[in-house]
C-alpha cells in the first residue's frame, strides 16, 4: 500500500466522524502533509464540521497555520475525500483557499456530483498550476458519501432499512411480544448506526405499539441522535407518545398526506412537531414524495427502523438503498410475525434484488448487511 493511500485513508477515516452531523453538506475529510522532499510531515487534518461548516480543508488549513505557520503550507500536499467547492456559499470556496495557501499538489478521491462544483473545484485548482490527481480511494469515498449523492442525483436521501429478527426470519412470536430478540452488543450497534444518520423513520403504528424513544443512547453520543421522522398519513399519532412529548429536546418531524386534519396538525406544531403534508398514494402518504420531502430539506442519510408496514411499501417501491439485518441464533416458527408482508411477487424477475456485502459477528448475533442492486 502507498503512502498516498494510507494517507487518503486516513482522510476517509476522518470524513465518517461527520456522518449524520453534516447535512446538508458532506461528510469530508482532509489531511495536508509537507512536500516529499520536505518529508512528508503530517500538519494538519480536518473534517467537516458540525452543520456542515467549517469544511474539512478549511479546518485543516487553520490547524496547520497554527501548528506551523503559513510558510509551510507553502507546495504542501493535500489529501481531501471529495473535491473542493468552487461556489461561494455561506463560506468561500474551498479551492480558492488551497489556492492562496500556496500549496503544492491536490489529490482528490471523488469529484462532487453537485452541479455547482462537479468538476469546477479540480478545473480551478489546475488552472492556478496546482498539481491535482484524482480517484485515490474513490470507491471507498463514494460509500462514505453514499448519502450526499443520493440526494444530488435522485433528490432523496440514501434509505438504509434496519430489521432485527430471529433466525428463522421473525421479528415476534405470535402474540407480538419482541422485546428482546437481539442482545446487547447489537442493540448498541443499533444505537450507533443512529448517531451516523441524518434521521431515523418509523410508521405510526410503530409509535402506537412500542412508543420509542428513537434517540442515540450510547455513551458520549447522547447529542448525535438524528431528526425523528413519523410516517403518519392522517396524523394518528398520540400526543401522550414520547417522540411528541420531547419534540422540543429532540426534532421530530410527522408526514402525513395533503389536507390532514387541521387541528391534529395545530397540536401537533403546538407540541414543536413540525408537520409536513406530501402526496397520497392509496390513501397513505406517498413514500417518494415524502423521500423527496426531506431530501429538499436537506436529508441525506435516512435510517428505517420499521415497521412492517413502512418496510414492505419502501421495499415494493425501490427504495431500499441499504438493508442492516440484525439475526439472532433463536426460531420462533411459522406463527411469528416476519418482518415485511406482501410485495406483491409474481415473478422471480419482480424479486428486490439485494448484494450481500459483509456479515458479522455481534456479541451473539449477526449483522448482515446488504446493498441494492441497480
């Protein structure tokens, strides 16, 4: 393995620390070493910070200022995940600021699917006669920031479905009881996977039979739980439940279809739930509308957590992207509940078609985790 891609790897490691902190923005990482003759000297790393600015370069840049002085930015080499900006924001473009810091040399992992960069930031950068490379990594950075271009491409978030069940694929027996099915060791790694995403979905009946909590209760990520978001088509759900009674703590969000009872809705925003009203489709809120809702709203990285309901309407559609299936070395049997219902097969050419992508051992369960195949 080459210097360079350890050092992008290093980059990329940075970059995760922004999932689900970031949006609208990516998550980014960036390292900046002194010139090879120079020795190749680590003197700054960043990575984008909390709502999505300061960006990773510039936290890079002010840390290697600091550190070392301005002088030895001069033909630095700067390892970044994605490309830098080249519009002006709320902050100056990216590229310009690597620009007057003199550097040296660029490497790039990914460029920017955004149409106000993509390809800009490099063009920039090689127009003031910087040396700039470009794909180091670049799968690696695509996943990192699956989510970001998700939402640039098809104006929706990226949507990773989490289910829990026993080995025989149940996620309760019979009379509905399913706490716990999975241990410990898994449930916390629910509980991390909530801190990395923008937001986290359930459908109302969800709340109604389980009254979640829906927050990040890890150690020390208490305040990385994501935007809650209830799929509620004609705003059913209680005011009594715990995602409204601390709405005010924690956002939560409630789609429910156009024209909704207007005094649920006042209750609602009354509680500090902020109502938003997309298309129906059969009577229910419409899931692309309402992907597509919280993707003009910024959402990048979009966690499912059930139920069934919202599960198979998600999986019927398409618009599975990730599916994080937590199996436990128990049965239940026939009589228990699955975890989706009918998806309307015929044929096996109509089967959601997944690609297994890694399984692991936690604590005494498995995570298997699979991608959706084009």
């Amino acid at each position: 393995m080459s210097s360079d891609q350890n050092i992008m790897l290093t980059a990329l490691r940075l970059a995760r620390r922004g999932l689900g902190n970031v949006w609208p923005n990516p998550a980014v990482g960036c390292v900046i070493v002194s010139a090879a003759e120079n020795g190749g000297q680590v003197l700054g790393r960043g990575w984008t910070q909390p709502g999505g600015r300061p960006h990773a370069e510039t936290v890079a840049l002010d840390q290697a200022r600091a550190q070392f002085g301005a002088a030895a930015l001069v033909g630095a080499q700067v390892f970044v995940t994605l490309e830098p900006c080249s519009h002006t924001g709320r902050t100056p473009p990216c590229a310009d600021a690597l620009i007057d810091a003199g550097v040296g040399r660029v490497v790039i992992a990914c460029e920017d699917p955004d149409p106000r960069v993509s390809g800009s930031g490099t063009d920039r950068l090689k127009a003031a006669g910087l040396q700039v490379e470009t794909g180091l990594c670049q799968r690696e950075a695509e996943t990192v920031n699956a989510g970001f271009m998700t939402r640039v491409r098809e104006g929706r978030p990226l949507v990773t479905l989490k289910t829990a069940t026993t080995s025989d694929g149940r996620i309760a027996t019979r009379t509905g009881e399913s706490q716990w099915i999975t241990g410990s060791a898994a449930r916390a790694h629910a509980h991390l996977m909530r801190a990395t995403h923008d937001a986290i979905a359930v459908g109302v009946g969800t709340v109604a039979s389980d009254d979640p909590s829906l927050t990040s209760r890890l150690p020390g990520l208490e305040n990385r739980s994501p935007l809650r978001v209830v799929f509620d088509s004609n705003l059913r759900v209680s005011p009594k439940a715990q995602v409204i009674r601390t709405a005010g703590e924690t956002p939560t969000w409630v789609i429910a279809c156009k024209g909704a009872d207007a005094g649920r809705r006042q209750m609602l925003e009354g509680a500090g739930v902020h109502v938003v009203e997309v298309a129906s489709q059969d009577g229910h809120v419409d899931l692309s509308a309402a992907l597509q809702a919280l993707g003009e709203a910024g959402i990048t990285r979009l966690m499912v957590e059930g139920g069934a309901l919202v599960s198979t309407a998600l999986l019927r559609a398409g618009l599975v992207d990730q599916l994080y299936w937590f199996r436990a070395p128990s049965l239940i049997g026939g009589d228990g509940v699955p975890p989706f219902g009918d998806l309307g097969v015929e044929d096996m050419s109509e089967v959601p078609s997944f690609k297994s992508v890694s399984s692991t051992p936690i604590g005494d369960d498995t995570l298997d985790i699979f991608v959706r195949v084009p």
